[in-house]
C-alpha cells in the first residue's frame, strides 16, 4: 500500500504529521498537468529570469501543519508510461482507495481543491467520502470548470452543441491547453 501512497500521492512525505495535522488537503490538477503544479517549485520565480523559489502552499502547509495530498493521476509527470483511466469517476476511485484511511484518520478536517478536469474528479471523491459515511470536506474550491450537475444542454463547452471531436480538439488548442490532454488515453477520459 505504501507504494500505491507514493504513486498516487508523491509529495505527501513533505507535510505528512500523523496525529498533529490541523488540515488534510486534498488536490486534484487539470487534465494536462500533474501533481506538481501544487508542490512543485515556482518556476517563474522572479519574473522567469533567473532560479526558483519554493512552493507556496507547501511552505504555508509545513508551518501549520497541512498535510496536502497532491494527487498524481496515471499517464502523467512519473507515471507517464501507465495507462490514463477511463474517467474522473475512475481517477476518484483510485485515489479515494488508497487514502481513505490515512485521510479520514483521527477525525481532521479535511478539504479540496481542485482546477478544471480536477474539479469533477474532486466532485466524485466527495460522493465516495459521503457514500461511504465520512463527513464532508471543510472546503471546497473548484475552478475553471462547470460543475458535472448542470444539465447537458446548459454547459458550456462546444462539444455538447454538435461539434466534432476534431472540430472541439482545435477549439481547446485556442484556449493553449497543454498538448498532452490531445493524446489519446487522457482525450477519451
């Protein structure tokens, strides 16, 4: 289990405070991007010039004793070469196994955030907290995505007003989604 910990949640180690956690922070990235966009090093430091500066949720989460669990989906960063599964209900599922015990130790509070495609992977990881009679998450952030509730014909995205899977496929490279979400197992999820 500790193995699948590590896969799914590489950068635990880093805030991990057993009994003196406060908070346990759950995040999901958008569907191009991995787990480090939360933990990893501020890339743009200084305007992009020169160096790095470290992570800002990591540092705020180490001094108050957050335990952010980054989730690492198959099929990106380190876990390139496994297979993406098949949908965010899946991503959820996966990731809910291997942390729920951790994650609903001791009674912390526990919250989410997550961007885009992480928001409906968030949104089905609290259905499976709630199905299986934990509490809700304290917080909730979900940005840059609509919310998997809204009807079919109210969201927003033009693939759901008759658009060809290579006609939405131009239309996202607009928006400059990181090109990755094109190959073909993230593109089916």
């Amino acid at each position: 289990l500790r193995n699948t910990m590590d896969k799914w949640f590489p950068q635990l180690k880093q805030t991990k405070c057993g009994a003196d956690a406060r908070l346990r922070l759950v995040t999901f990235p958008n569907s191009g991007s991995a787990e480090n966009v939360y933990t990893g090093a501020d890339k743009t430091a200084f305007g992009g010039a020169s160096g790095r500066r470290d992570n800002e949720l990591m540092v705020w989460a180490k001094k108050t004793k957050v335990e952010v669990y980054a989730a690492q989906p198959p099929g990106r960063d380190t876990r390139m070469r496994e297979e993406c599964l098949p949908s965010a209900a899946a991503i959820a599922s996966a990731a809910f196994d291997v942390c729920e015990k951790d994650l609903f130790k001791g009674g912390v509070p526990w919250a989410i955030f997550a961007h885009s495609m992480g928001t409906w992977v968030a949104y089905e990881f609290c259905l499976l907290a709630r199905a299986k009679g934990h509490p809700a998450p304290t917080v909730l952030v979900a940005s840059g995505f609509p919310s998997p509730t809204c009807p079919m014909d109210k969201r927003p995205w033009a693939v759901s007003k008759g658009m060809s899977d290579d006609e939405f496929k131009d239309e996202a490279r607009g928006w400059s989604i990181n090109e990755v979400v094109f190959s073909e197992g993230m593109w089916k999820m």
